[in-house]
C-alpha cells in the first residue's frame, strides 16, 4: 500500500486512533508487562550517556528503565494523557528523561539524532508503515541501533487483534501485524540500515486471577479492547466476551486461578547504514 493512501482522511484517522490509544487506562495496564520490557531492554546493551529515542513509548515504561540507567532519553507518543503520566513517572523519580507527544510517522528531530531508536510494541500501530520506517531511520545516527518489538499474526496477540480488529480498523488500514513479518520489515527499513536481525520472543502475561477476568482487565485498562466493547450493543459485547475468554482459557498455562500465557513477538534489531 502506498504511504498516499490514507492521506485525504488522515487527520481523521489519527485522531481516532489517538482516542483509541487515549482509552482505558495503558500505564496501569503496562505495569505487568515490565519484566519482559527490561529482558527486551537488557539484550540492547544500551551504553551510559547514549542518546536513545523510545517511539510511541505509552507511560514511559521502555524509557524509564533506560533513564534509570543513565541513558539520556527522549520518548514520544500521539496519546496525550499517556505522555503526561510518563512526565510525571520520569518527575517523581528525579530522572531526567524528557517527553513530547509526536508522531511516529513525523518525527520533531533533526537526522541522526539519536545513537538508538526503539519502540516497543508501539510504532507498529501507525497507519503509514513506510513513513515509520523512514522516521525511525532518519533519526538514528549511522551505525546507531533500531530496535522493534511487534506483535505476530500467529502469535497470541495476533489472534486476539483478528478478534477485535472488525471493531477498531479503519476501513484501508493495512494490518500492523504485518510488522511481525520478516519479508515485510526487510522490505521497509531496505538500504537505510547494513545489518538487519530477527529474533522470535515472547511477553508473558502473567496474571493473579482467571481468563474472564483477565478478559474484563483488557477491557477496562487495554484500549483497543475498550473501545472494541465500547462499539458494541449488548448482545455484541456478551458474544465477544465469550470469544476472548474462550481465546485466553485456551492458550492459558496458568493453574489454581492464575493466568499465564506466552505472546509471540518478532524482535527486530538493525544497525543504520
């Protein structure tokens, strides 16, 4: 799909998905995700004092662990309320990372500013996959590091968002699953980076209490769960929340009560060329 597109209803577009990613409540919901967050983090080998750019980085919580190891960080997201918490995240904890609400697909920064870029289940969801890929490398200092993390359609997540998408797509939208494709990836970073590896991970969701309400979690605090049942009439709602308990009962792992369940990412790391 050509990054054109979208252009005559783009306005449109981001602002929905603006409200989409501005629904529920993603810190609180981002704060049992951190383990793997630092693991994803931690094989980065990030130096002290490098300049690391964390792209639609939600409350913060890719960011401040690397602020809390003395990396300077910069971090962006389109949701304004998202940014507000991760500032106040970053204040309360007299870290000196700094947050702007941006775009991923038109980031305020001159070329290679940044020795790292990452984003961490997050530019994936821009509507304009090749101005991401264009934005994320035109940022990055030659030889500097571009980090992703992105849902697989095969994967759990993906398989929910096959779940919820009819609900929450914009009609033209192409997938952000296709993030998780290697061929797809390879395709739009191209020549702008001379090294390019994949690596095939997973997030745990590891939670204290049962499918269904793991299910009713999703729905209060994970956005495009909120808004998917914020579209529906009853009946609609009932029926996609016996779809989702039935996908969560299935792949869970957990016993006596407890939830756990491993999500398939496609972990990227290229070096700018």
């Amino acid at each position: 799909m050509s990054p054109l597109t979208l252009a005559p209803g783009i306005d449109s577009l981001k602002s929905r998905l603006r409200d989409t990613w501005m629904a529920g409540d993603y810190d609180h919901f981002s704060r049992f995700m951190e383990t793997d967050a630092r693991s994803f983090y931690e094989r980065l080998d990030v130096p002290p004092g490098a300049h690391l750019l964390d792209v639609a980085c939600g409350s913060g919580q890719l960011a401040l662990i690397a602020a809390r190891e003395g990396v300077q960080v910069t971090g962006v997201d389109i949701a304004d309320n998202l940014i507000e918490r991760a500032q106040a995240r970053s204040m309360a904890e007299g870290l000196p990372a700094r947050f702007r609400v941006a775009d991923a697909e038109e980031l305020p920064f001159p070329d290679a500013s940044f020795d790292v870029v990452t984003s961490l289940i997050g530019a994936m969801f821009a509507p304009r996959p090749h101005l991401v890929a264009r934005e994320l490398t035109r940022v990055c200092a030659p030889g500097g590091i571009i980090a992703l993390a992105n849902w697989t359609a095969e994967g759990f997540v993906g398989k929910m968002f096959k779940a919820i998408a009819k609900f929450i797509a914009p009609s033209g939208m192409p997938s952000p699953l296709l993030w998780g494709d290697e061929t797809v990836v390879r395709e739009r970073l191209g020549a702008q980076v001379s090294d390019l590896k994949f690596a095939l991970k997973h997030y745990t969701f590891d939670y204290p209490f049962p499918p269904p309400d793991v299910v009713n979690f999703f729905r209060l605090y994970y956005g495009p769960v909120n808004r998917a049942f914020g579209s529906l009439d009853r009946a609609g709602r009932k029926s996609l929340q016996s779809e989702l308990e039935e996908l969560w009962s299935a792949h869970n792992r957990g016993r006596d009560g407890f939830t756990l369940v491993a999500a398939e990412y496609l972990e990227v790391i290229a070096t700018r060329a």
